[in-house]
C-alpha cells in the first residue's frame, strides 16, 4: 500500500471516528436534554398540582364564607321580630287585663268592644309574623316553655300539670319569646 492509501485511510478510519464521537456526544447531549425536559415536566406537574390544590381550598374556603354569610343572613331575618315582639307584649298583657274588666254601663261595653276589635287585630298581625301564644294550660309542666311561680293541690289533678296561666308565653316560630308564668300542681 501506498503511503497515499494509507493517508487515505487513516483520514477515512478518524473521520469515522470522529462521526461515532460525535454521534455519541449528540446521543448523550440529546439523553441530557431529554432528562432536563423530564425534571422541568415534573417541576411543571408538581407546580400544577401545588396550585389546583391551593384553589380548590381557596374555592372551598369561599363556599364555606359564602354559606355561613346565608345561614347568618336567614337567622337574623327569621328573628328580626324578636325585639319588637318583646315591647308588644305587655301591650297585649294590658289589653287582656282592659278587656277582662266586668261592666254593666252601655258606654264602657262599647269601649270593650273597640279593644277586643284591636286586641284581636294585634294578634293576627303577630301570628302572620310568626309571633304566636304558648298553649299550655291543663299541659304538662314543661320548664323549657313554663316558669313555674306557684304550686297548688287540686284533687283530681296529677302532680306537674298546669293549672292555672298568670301571665302568657310566647314564641318568636321556634324560639321562646317569653315564657309562660304558670301555677303547676303538686
């Protein structure tokens, strides 16, 4: 062989190596960036899952202070009435004392008759507002609705019943307005 051949093919075998380097550095390089491009999608994944779990709890936080506002909101106007129902109250008591009054003047009969005609217009009003009288005599003694002021023996009458109501209990739809002074027996 000629030193020209020769030349030739050492040139050809290190250009062949050279390509086989190459070829491998370009694999590593690419197997490299294809290990960053993986690292950057899980930083990418995990990112992504930081943040939909960081609005499903400022989502749910939202609904839950959405929620109580509503519940907040129907309570104070289921019960807004209750104030006023407590200063209309010894109204009524005083009308019920005013129409209680035995008379034998013509006069004052007229007179109790335009209370009764108030007193009973009173009470619808109240009752449209859910305002409603406590029923409670010949009933059970029952301290949630009752207060007990007086106890008395009354034959034929088993201990804990209501016998007597000496003032009125009310309810505001579910809650006690006031409750009932009663006279229970023994």
């Amino acid at each position: 062989m000629t030193d020209k051949k020769k030349k030739k093919d050492e040139n050809e075998k290190e250009e062949i190596v050279a390509e086989a380097v190459e070829d491998t550095e370009s694999t590593e390089n690419a197997e490299s960036e294809t290990d960053k491009l993986k690292e950057e999608i899980e930083n990418l994944k995990a990112e992504l899952a930081e943040s939909k779990n960081a609005f499903y709890k400022a989502y749910a936080d939202t609904e839950n202070t959405k929620r109580r506002l509503q519940n907040e909101f129907e309570k104070s106007n289921k019960y807004k009435l209750q104030d006023f129902g407590k200063e209309v109250l010894p109204i009524i008591d005083n009308l019920e004392r005013a129409l209680q009054v035995n008379t034998d003047s013509e006069e004052l009969k007229n007179y109790a008759k335009g209370f009764e005609m108030i007193y009973a217009q009173l009470v619808e009003v109240l009752k449209k507002q859910g305002i409603v009288e406590i029923d409670c005599l010949n009933k059970e003694f029952d301290a949630n609705y009752h207060h007990a002021i007086m106890q008395e023996a009354k034959e034929g009458v088993e201990s804990g019943i209501v016998i007597e109501v000496l003032q009125k209990g009310y309810m505001l739809k579910d809650r006690i307005l006031r409750p009932a002074l009663v006279k229970v027996s023994e």
